[in-house]
C-alpha cells in the first residue's frame, strides 16, 4: 500500500469521493500542514492551528497509480479558489497535496502542469512537506456514509459524487482526465 495525502476542502467530500475509487483501501480524515500538536476539528476550525482538513488515501499502486489519484483529486474540488472550497473558506480548505516521497512530490509537480490547461483560472494548490498527519476525531470518519441525508451530504456531497459518477471517474482506469471542470 501507498499512502496519498491530500486537502481540498471539507474533508468528508474528498473520503466520500476517494472511496469509490477502484484500488482504495480505505481513507482516513484528518488536520495537516500546520503548527499545533494534536489539533481538534474545533481548532482547526477557528483557523489558528495551520493546518487543513486533509485524507490520508491508501492505495494498492497496482491497482491505481499516484498519478490517477491526483487526476481524480482535480475533478473532486476547485483548485483554482484560494482557502475555499464553496461555502467553507479559510486556509483549513485550502487546496493542498502533500507528497510521501519525493516520486510523489515530482508527479505532483507534474500533474499541476498537465492540468492547468483543463483551468480558466490558474491553480493554486499547495505542494507541502507532510510532517505529521492527526486523524480526525472518529466522527468525522467515513462522514458520509453514516450521514448521507444530513444536509451537507444531501446538498454538496451527493451532487458532486452524482457528476463525477457521470463522467464515469469511479471506474476501473477511468481515473484520467475527463471531466470537463
């Protein structure tokens, strides 16, 4: 297994998305990139801590590669809005990836490139170092799956899993770019 860690907004719509990707393992929420130790959902919240609301997605490479995770990360959320994903703003829902090794720091790098063209406004996803990953509080876990008629999940999440199943992204070798975002 792999792991990929990345941030794009509310961290329930990335785990719901990265779910049905053939390949997954599983994914973990959790806070990332920031300066306190063991932060709550609360105080990341607030902003001060630094970090973003990030999955951790465990992935079998081969089965699905980096490179295709990173394609569906881009159809999975706005990259090119700066500390906001819809309704949720501050740089807790910034647009972040955060490479494992320095191969996944080069695809990142990469996939920036290639995907800036699918983009009428530039990217601005962060390439960060990952030093400590705190999972979340277990009831942000497998969010919306628990919670699919919570309002959030009725309104922002099932809509975006609706599109991203049309462009039919969730199977097998289909992680490519082809949506049109």
């Amino acid at each position: 297994m792999e792991t990929a860690t990345l941030g794009g907004g509310c961290f329930w719509c990335l785990e719901a998305v990265f779910q049905k990707i053939p390949g997954v393992d599983r994914t973990i929420s959790g806070y990332a990139g920031g300066q306190s130790p063991d932060p709550t959902y609360r105080e990341v919240c607030e902003g001060g801590t630094g970090h973003a609301e990030v999955i951790q997605v465990h992935f079998a490479p081969d089965q699905v590669g980096y490179d295709e995770i990173l394609s569906v990360f881009w159809q999975a959320h706005d990259p090119t809005t700066l500390n906001r994903q819809g309704n949720d703003v501050g740089t807790q829902y910034r647009s972040t990836i955060m490479p494992a090794t320095e191969i996944q720091h080069q695809t990142a790098e990469a996939s920036i490139r290639q995907w800036s063209d699918h983009f009428s406004d530039p990217i601005v996803t962060t390439i960060e170092p990952l030093e400590t990953f705190y999972p979340a509080e277990e009831y942000h876990q497998d969010y919306y799956n628990q919670h699919s008629n919570a309002p959030y999940c009725a309104f922002v999440i099932e809509p975006k899993l609706k599109k991203l199943e049309a462009a039919n992204i969730f199977t097998k070798g289909n992680a490519h770019p082809t949506l049109s975002v």
